[in-house]
C-alpha cells in the first residue's frame, strides 16, 4: 500500500538521527512496512476510512516504535504457522510476515490493536 512509503520515510529519520547504521536502518524500516501493511490489509475493512499511528520513542535501550490503530483486534495466536521458515528468512514469503518480524526483532509483542517493536542501540541480529 501507498502509505507505507510515509511511515518508512519518517521512521527512517527518526532512527538515522538516533544514530543507527545504514544496515539496522533497512530491518527497522522493513519491520515497519510489514506492521503498517498488515494494519492496512487487516484491521480494517477495504472501502473503511481509518488511520495509523506511529510514534517513535527514545527509550534507555534504544528506539521504541509502536503502530497503533483503531481497526479489529488481532490475535496473533490465531496467525498460522509460516509453512516455508527457512524461505522466509532470505526472501519475501506471503503470509510469514509475522514470523519474520518475530525473529528479525529483539523486542515485539502486541496489545489490542497496538503492536510495538524495540531496537536496541547496539543492535546485534545476526544475519537471516
């Protein structure tokens, strides 16, 4: 959807200003992309008229970036497994955003409508 490049674009200033590296900068703003698309496609009905908040937060262990909406709650124990694990974790696979988000992360949970994820000023992910 459009609107992801709108919160990319912010998200990737706020995060480059924190000082984060051209690398933890492209998964931090993937992360991002994924959550707002999973909120345009899911939370809300096609035709509906909504909108998402994205609040980037400094926090003691780095940068707090939390997508919030007013749509349908989401469970995300009533997600599917991701039929392909080692696929997704080199390329783009449908329906194992949640999955890949899970392990790109250190820091991701839910509440309601709310999803927020943590990057932690030395951030130490291995490679997928």
């Amino acid at each position: 959807p459009a609107y992801t490049a709108i919160a990319s674009i912010y998200v990737r200033q706020v995060a480059d200003k924190f000082g984060f590296e051209t690398s933890d900068l492209e998964l931090i703003v993937k992360s991002v992309i994924e959550a707002v698309t999973n909120v345009i496609l899911h939370a809300f009905e096609p035709t509906e008229k909504a909108s998402v908040e994205i609040a980037c937060e400094r926090v003691p262990l780095g940068l707090k970036i939390t997508v919030r909406d007013k749509g349908l709650p989401f469970d995300p124990a009533q997600v599917p497994e991701c039929p392909f694990p080692e696929q997704a974790r080199k390329s783009y696979v449908p329906g194992c955003g949640l999955f890949v988000m899970k392990i790109r992360l250190d820091y991701f949970f839910f509440f309601f409508s709310t999803s927020s994820f943590l990057f932690p000023d030395s951030f130490a992910r291995t490679s997928l």
